[in-house]
C-alpha cells in the first residue's frame, strides 16, 4: 500500500509522468496512468509501478469513511457526547499547542482558536473544573 488514501492523487508521480508523455490520470491510492497519451486506453487507466488498473468513474467506488475515534470511549455510532469539562479541557490543551487564530476553514466557515477558547472558559465557568470522579472504565 502506497500510504495514499483512496482519492489522493499523488502529485510528484503524476508530474514525472506527464514529463514522459504518459497519460499520467489520477487512479486509486496515489496512482497515476503509465500509459501512453492517447494510446487505446479511453476508459481503462493503469500505473505500471503500482500494478493498479482502474476504469473511468473510480472515484464513485470510494469506501464509505472510517469514522475518527471519538473522546471518552463513545462508540462511533453513538450520540453520546463527553463530558463537557473534560471537553473543555482537550480544547484547551489543543488551543495551548495550537496558539491563536483560525483553526480551519471549511467552505464559507471558519473554525477560530478563540472561539473555541470562549466555549471552554464559559463551560468550566458554568460547571466548575473536573472533579476526580470514577470513570467506569477503571481509568
Ligand atoms: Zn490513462
């Protein structure tokens, strides 16, 4: 496995490919088509190096996401939330590596350290700092 996730191109091959004239479309996992521009290939790609063969239309086959690890242990398909102190105190750990402004962007939405930072003040106002109580788990 070349370390790519399913939809990323890999871009430097993809470059080294165009340099030698080869068709050089995007495929599974980094791939990128080795053979020839134009040559009898319309609707079916494949990358020598990796041995990856792919037809037109791959990327509607894309597995469904793994989810990301939720905090305190709750199953992905729960709607469980954390507990907001110890919400409260991974943001501000993550503010504290992270430091000040725009967290992330996604579309016309930004994510700001600040912003974060007020939630977890207001939620440790509010409800006051962790106190050490048994998690259930034993931890
Ligand atoms: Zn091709």
């Amino acid at each position: 496995m070349s370390g790519f996730g399913y939809l990323d191109s890999d871009h430097a091959k993809m470059q080294r490919y165009i340099a030698r004239g080869w068709c050089a479309l995007p495929g599974p996992y980094g791939a990128a088509c080795s053979n020839e521009q134009g040559v009898s290939h319309r609707y079916a790609h494949y990358d020598s190096g990796d041995d990856t063969s792919w037809t037109d239309g791959w990327e509607a086959d894309a597995p469904d996401p793994v989810l990301p690890e939720q905090p305190d242990d709750i199953a992905d398909d729960s709607h469980d939330y954390p507990d907001p102190r110890r919400a409260a105190d991974r943001v501000n750990a993550f503010i504290s590596e992270w430091g000040d402004g725009l967290v992330d962007q996604v579309g016309e939405a930004g994510l700001y350290a600040r912003d974060l930072a007020s939630l977890a003040r207001f939620t440790l106002d509010t409800l006051g700092p962790q106190v050490d109580e048994p998690r259930g788990d034993g931890s």
